[in-house]
C-alpha cells in the first residue's frame, strides 16, 4: 500500500504523549481556577492570544490574571477534548483539537444559565 503511515518511533510516541498530557493539563488548570498549574504549560517568555474569543493577548502573569478574572461568572466549567491532530517536525509540533465546554453563566439577578461553547 503506498500510501502507508510510516511506524511511529518511540520518541515520537513519547512526544505525543506529553502534548496530551500538556492538553490535559491546560484544560484542568482552567476548569478548576488552578492558575498556578499554568506555569507548567505555558514558557515564561509565551505570548498567549485569546483575543479571537474576545478576550486579550499577554504574556503568562498577564493571562492568568485575566482569566481568574474573566471566568468567575462561570461557576461551573468543563472542557472535553476530542480529535487531536498533532503534527511532529524534528523539535517542532502542530497541534489541532476539538473541544466542548459545558458551562453555566452566572446571570446578574443571580440565576445561572445553560452557556456551552466548543471549537478547534
């Protein structure tokens, strides 16, 4: 068959298992407000960009301050992962993945509502 996967190495292997892992814990940081848990994520020098969800762009310090902030009028949040398409190069990964949030939204006469979002 020529158009066969090649078999993966073992350090690939590792590889990918510790961007799941990276995942896994970027996900649990932000559900469980466990913003310190970042630090294991993201290099000190990371410019990390939410504004394409309408939030800021900043470094790790600047992120987490604003995500402690900007999440609290969500009481209850959950990411699922599902696909992920990693893409190794050498010292290099591209990772895409599919999520789902549940989450309730704090409403200002202090019900709360149904808010799920997800994306890639």
């Amino acid at each position: 068959m020529s158009d066969a996967i090649p078999p993966a190495s073992m350090q690939e292997l590792l590889d990918r298992f510790e961007i799941d892992d990276l995942l896994t814990r970027y996900t649990m940081a932000v559900d469980n407000a466990e913003w310190e848990l970042l630090d294991t994520v993201f290099t000190p020098d990371a410019r990390i960009d939410y504004t394409s969800a309408g939030g800021i762009a900043g470094n790790p310090t600047e992120i987490k301050q604003w995500l402690a902030v900007a999440l609290s009028i969500f009481p209850v949040r959950q990411h699922l992962l599902g696909n992920k398409r990693i893409t190794i190069d050498g010292d290099t990964a591209a990772v895409r993945a599919y999520f789902f949030n549940p989450m309730y939204l704090h409403n200002p006469d202090g019900s709360e509502r149904y808010a799920p979002g997800g994306g890639y």
